[in-house]
C-alpha cells in the first residue's frame, strides 16, 4: 500500500509501509548508507504524521517480508496472538503511542498485551515515541525469568560478568571472574566470549564455569558465548551446559548468514531445556542482537535497520529466553555513528524487547572509530537504568581485552545501583552477604585481605587447576 | 595522589591484561584511573583521525629503492571515510588516471599501503615491512609494481588498483581500527587476481603487526611465504591455508 502526506505545500509519498518505516525512523547512519533513509529532516516527521495515521491491523496484513520468503515472517504471523490484539486491533500507530503512555496501560495491561505486539508494530510505534517516551513506557513492562537465580524483579538489574581473556587462559579468566564477584557482579551470568570457536576450548570454559559456580554455590549460571552447532555438540557429549547462546538477526538471510535457522534453535532449546539445570526456573536461552546486522549481511531486504533489529526480538521470544541483548555500539559507526545515535538505538531496543515480552538488556558499548566517549556511554547508561533495563554486561574497567570494545565496567555497575537505588537478583544479593562481599543493603564491603575468592584464584590459578 | 584505596589482589593482574583490581572510590574509579582509561582512549581516537604523512612514507621508501604514488579513494574526508565503507573501497577519478599509467600485465606483485583506520599503524610499520620484505622478493625473482600509497583506504580498495594496473597479487597493507591496548597495530591482506567484488574469504590475512605484536620483520617473512603459495597455487584465501601464521584477528572485517 502507498502512503502519502501532504506538509505545507510539499506532498511526500511513501510507496510502501517498508519505505514508510525507513522514512520516519530517527537519522541514523546506517539507513543512510543503505540508502532508505529521509533525504530532509522535514520528509522524515512527514513519515512520521503519515505512520502516525496508519492503523495496526493494516500492519499486520502486510507483512514486510513474504510469507513465502522468509521463516522469521511466518514465526511472527503464525505465533500472533489474536485475542490479546482485540482491545488494539482498531488502533492507529499515534493511538497506540497514546495508550502505552496512559496511566492505565499497567503492568499487567503490558504483560497481557506482549504476544499481540509484532515486531513491526513495536517499530513502528517506536519511530512516533520521543526517548521519553521510550523510557516510560518500558519502565512500566515486567519481565522476570529465572535460572538459578530472579532476574527483572521491579526495583533490580542484573550484570552479565565477561571475564573475557584474548588467549583464553584459564587463570586470566578466574582472576576476571574473582575481580567481577569481589565487586558485586555476575547475576545475570558469567558469560565467556572465546577467542576461538574449537570444541576442545570450549568444553574447558564450561567445565571451569561449572566447577567455578559449584564450588562456591554461586546462585548464578555460566555460558561460553560460541555458536549454537557446537554447544549442541556439547550437550549431546554430556558437557555441563546452562545457557545456550546464539547471535539472532531478524530476517531468515540474517540468521543464515549466521549459520542458524529457526530449527537449529528449537533443537538447542530443547536439548538446553531438557538439562534441568536451573534450580528456580528454566528459562535457559542466550540472545544477543545489534541494529545493523542485517545490513551488514545485505540480508535486510530494504528494511530499515531498526525494525530488522525488533524482528529479532520475534525470533527470541518463543525460546522463552532468561537473556537477550542488543550489543548496541558494536558494530561500528557505519550503523550507528555517534553517541547520539548509539543511545537513541539503546533506548529503542530495550524498548521494543520489553513490549514484547523479552527481558531485555543492552550491552552499553562502543568502538574506538565511533563519535562517542566514556560520558555518552555515562548517559545511556543512566537512561536505560531509568527505563528499568534488566542487566548491563560487566567488564573489568570497562576495556574488553579480547573482543577489543569498550562496554561498561563493575563500576559503572555501582554508579547505576547508587544513583538509582537498584539492587541485584535476590538470591545474588544473598551469597554476595554470605560472603562477606556486600553489607546487607547490597554495599560492597571494604574488601578484606584474604578473600577466599582472592587466596584461591591466586594460589595454582584458580580453583580448576 | 595518595590514600586511594586500591584493592588488595593486584597480584591477579599477572595472569590477565584486563583493567582489574582498580580500586574504588565509593562506587567510583580512583582518579589515576580515570585519567588513564581517558589517555588510552585519546590515542586510539587520535590514531583513527590521524592523516598518513605519504610525502615522509614515499621518502623512506625511497631509500629502499622502492618508486610511490599517491591515491586516494572515494571517500574524500574523514568522516565520510568511516561513513560510507562503500567508497573507501574504490579509487576516485585522479587517482584512476594516474594508476593507468602503471599498467603492466607482467607485474607480479602490487603492494598498496593504505591507512585504514590507523595511519599511525602504518606509519610506524610499513617501510619496515618492506625492507624485510625486498630479500624475499629479489630471491623469488618477482616483478614488484609501484608501491601505491592511499587515503582514506578500506581493505577492497586493492581490488580496484590491483585490476586497473593488472597485477597477479595485491598486498594491502592497512591500519587496524585501535584498541585501547594498542593504537597501532597493521594487518596485511593478499589477494590473487584482484577485480571488485572480491570477498574477504578470497584474502589472507597477517594481523596485529606492530613493535611489541608481530614484528615487521616476522610479518615479512609470513608474507613472502603467502606469496609463492599463492603463485604456486594461483589463489588466495580458505583454500590457501596459512603454515607459516596463526590465523586472523577479530577486528579485521570491521576495516573491510
């Protein structure tokens, strides 16, 4: 269907609901470089005031991608709840924006709501919200999801501890994790990024993550963040797997450039699933996403880059994942050029996840030939800490030695919990007291000489060797 | 600046170059920290923003004997450069003139040096590749075209020079984007019959080449074994496997 809006005296039209999209969303380079985005700052509101009167339903019978085409189109028509979309259902994307913003639209109203919300709804009423909007909107959302510990309780943000090491040397790694523990870190999960994909390695990682979280009856669950092929290999070989991870993209060519499909996923979450593991809840999925992949791929079929972003949140939520993140300023500044774009990018996705029903993090980050500094990373974060963000990943100072970015630090951490009262996953919080780690109001204590944690990672390297 | 508490297990950062044991202030870094967190952040900014200093580059390449000349790719400044990697794989219109007059259908090897996103990378390693690279090259009996210096320069901007002047191989030497650990770092790719449309799966590549990574010198050596692998076997890339080096880095797309 073609669109069209009359501004003034200038009449812009929109051929498709695709161009529509691309044409309203806020400028951000990597629309621009795949040559989708507004020309004039005034054609990108005329975009926004012709989506403004589109109506949800019409979004929903076009779908972006065939259904034919593409099997992330078919998950998100084929799995659309239609009951939940009846009070919508006669909506415009302004209307939609009204009444996620009314002090009726609650929690629960939000929760009962998340299956009847498409990716490309979530988009597009995204591209009409300013980055208040986005913020209270999402701050309004609850996910919990559970493991071994409660994750997206209200009043709580978790931190995914990366202890990540450029060789993988295991005695690199534990001094990370005991440095992330000392300061509070880790409910979300300790996840290791490794250098390298080889099975032997990664079955290493993993036997030292569970030794790790047994040893200590750390209420918490590891993950080796490599490629779903081979942590299926390690499930089927027996090795002690919690989480499965996986980079998602939100069309079929995105995922196959990563080398997954839809039943790939099915068959690791089973596989994960059937584990048992968790000890207080079974949700066992690890997602990260990151505008521009599909891009990236040229996978992305003219889509702009943020609605191809909230696709892969469709892709996610039938794993009933306990993790999903966008790794927002990773992918270099192609995509997203500067500070600016970055947070608008962060608030957008934690904002589409959660009104979907995800429980979404963001991995607050950048490159070092992006526009953008320690202060904007200071900012996004504290507007995501505001939006109520599920967790933040924790690296030591903030530098990723093995993946080369910079994310957030164990202390920004601490800045985001002062500065907005945020306490961690309850049963953390808990074995950090028991360790005499944090003050019963969750306050790291003065660290005492002689930690165990300390005396044992430094005496042999670590605990596993 | 005295009295900052530090933690007391600085004795792990033995086994890991990770920022640990920083210490804190509250919930906040010790100054020194933050100061050189900032310092490590302002030489990699620095390094992607720095312009290659060709004149110097082609003197000292000069020295070795070694005849330059200067391209520069589609992309006119810098912040279209890292903008637009499109055109920072294709020559501008000068620069495709000037290159034709280089056309030689025998040349074994062109070797582009390029800034990438690290003019200081290659500034620091290039000619020192070069020099150790010359013996190899000699020995082999190769025909080693102009050396083509360019700005403003992605991975697949070889592909353009190496097909207008008709070269067998093309090396690109180019700057790596900075880490905070190291802002000046270079990576070699080699591509048998470079034309556009080439993929990064048709390369090789040598990376983290710098002073105390992969020396130029080793690098060299990695290089000149690239080569008449790739001459022997009349390609590059998966199906060349790399004996003589580990495998690649991680940041290499993100030059591309």
């Amino acid at each position: 269907m073609a669109y069209s809006k009359c501004v003034g005296t200038a009449r812009y039209s929109f051929p498709t609901l695709k161009s529509l999209l691309a044409k309203a969303s806020p400028p951000r380079a990597g629309d621009r470089l795949a040559g989708i985005a507004a020309v004039t700052a005034e054609e990108n509101i005329a975009a926004k005031l012709a989506l403004a009167d589109v109506p949800l339903s019409e979004i929903l019978a076009q779908p972006l991608i065939p259904y034919e085409d593409d099997e992330v189109t078919r998950l998100i028509l084929d799995t659309h709840d239609v009951r939940a979309f009846a009070p919508i259902s006669s909506m415009t994307v302004g209307e939609f924006r009204e009444f996620l913003l009314s002090h009726d639209t609650n929690a629960m109203v939000l929760a009962r709501l998340a299956p009847a919300v498409t990716p490309e709804m979530a988009a597009a009423v995204c591209k009409l919200m300013r980055n208040q909007d986005l913020i209270l909107a999402a701050h309004k959302c609850q996910v919990t999801t559970a493991f071994r510990n409660t994750i997206g309780l209200p009043g709580t943000m978790a931190v995914r501890l990366q202890p990540n090491h450029p060789t993988d040397e295991v005695a690199g790694i534990v001094a990370s994790i005991a440095d992330g523990l000392m300061y509070g870190c880790g409910d979300a999960v300790i996840g290791i990024n490794p250098a390298t994909d080889q099975p032997a390695r990664i079955e290493e990682l993993l036997r030292l993550l569970d030794d790790f979280i047994q040893r200590y009856a750390i209420p918490t669950q590891g993950c080796v963040l490599c490629h779903v092929s081979t942590t299926l290999d390690l499930m089927a070989a027996g090795m002690p797997v919690d989480l499965v991870f996986q980079s998602i993209g939100g069309t079929e060519a995105t995922n196959r450039s990563f080398g997954i499909t839809l039943a790939m996923l099915r068959e690791a979450s089973d596989a994960a699933h059937s584990l048992k593991r968790g000890t207080v809840g079974r949700n066992a999925m690890y997602f990260e996403t990151g505008q521009g992949s599909a891009l990236s791929a040229d996978a992305h079929h003219g889509i702009d880059q943020q609605t191809c972003e909230a696709r892969a949140y469709a892709v996610a939520r039938p794993f009933d994942p306990l993790l999903v993140n966008s790794v927002v300023g990773f992918i270099g500044p192609e995509y997203l050029y500067n500070g600016k774009e970055i947070l608008r990018a962060a608030l957008e996705d934690h904002f589409c996840g959660k009104l979907m029903g995800l429980p979404m993090g963001v991995d607050v980050c950048y490159t070092n030939h992006a526009e953008a500094d320690q202060d904007d990373m200071d900012v996004v974060l504290a507007a995501l800490a505001a939006a109520g963000v599920t967790y933040i990943m924790g690296v030591p100072g903030a530098d990723d030695v093995m993946l080369g970015y910079q994310s957030t630090s164990f202390h920004d951490a601490l800045f985001v919990r002062e500065a907005f009262g945020l306490r961690r996953a309850p049963e953390f919080e808990k074995w950090l007291a028991s360790m005499g780690i944090t003050d019963p109001s969750g306050r790291l204590l003065t660290p005492a000489a002689g930690h165990r944690l300390i005396e044992d990672a430094t005496s042999a390297a670590g605990p596993t060797q | 600046m005295t009295g900052t508490p530090r933690d007391p297990w600085a004795q792990l950062g033995r086994w890991t170059p990770a920022r640990i044991a920083l210490g804190r202030v509250g919930a906040s870094l010790p100054t020194c920290e933050v100061l050189s967190f900032a310092l490590a952040h302002a030489r990699a900014r620095d390094a992607v923003q720095a312009r290659l200093d060709r004149e110097a580059l082609a003197g000292r390449l000069e020295v070795l004997g070694l005849a330059s000349v200067e391209a520069n790719s589609m992309a006119s400044d810098r912040v279209t450069y890292l903008r637009r990697p499109d055109l920072g794989r294709r020559l501008d219109d000068a620069s495709r003139d000037r290159l034709d007059a280089y056309r030689d259908e025998d040349c074994d090897l062109v070797v582009l040096i390029g800034d990438g996103l690290s003019a200081t990378a290659v500034a620091g390693n290039a000619d020192s590749l070069m020099s150790a690279l010359l013996p190899y090259l000699s020995k082999a009996e190769l025909k080693l075209g102009p050396v083509v210096i360019a700005q403003n320069a992605r991975v697949a901007l070889g592909d353009d020079v190496g097909a207008l002047i008709g070269a067998r191989l093309i090396a690109v030497l180019i700057g790596e984007r900075p880490g905070l650990s190291a802002a000046d770092s270079m990576s070699v790719y080699l591509t048998y019959a470079p034309r556009p449309g080439r993929t990064d799966a048709e390369r090789n590549c040598i990376s983290n080449i710098r002073a105390n990574g992969l020396t130029p010198e080793a690098a060299a050596s990695n290089l000149a074994w690239l080569i008449s692998a790739a001459i022997e076997m009349k390609l590059t890339g998966v199906n060349l496997k790399d004996r003589s080096v580990a495998g690649r880095s991680k940041s290499d797309h993100l030059v591309g």
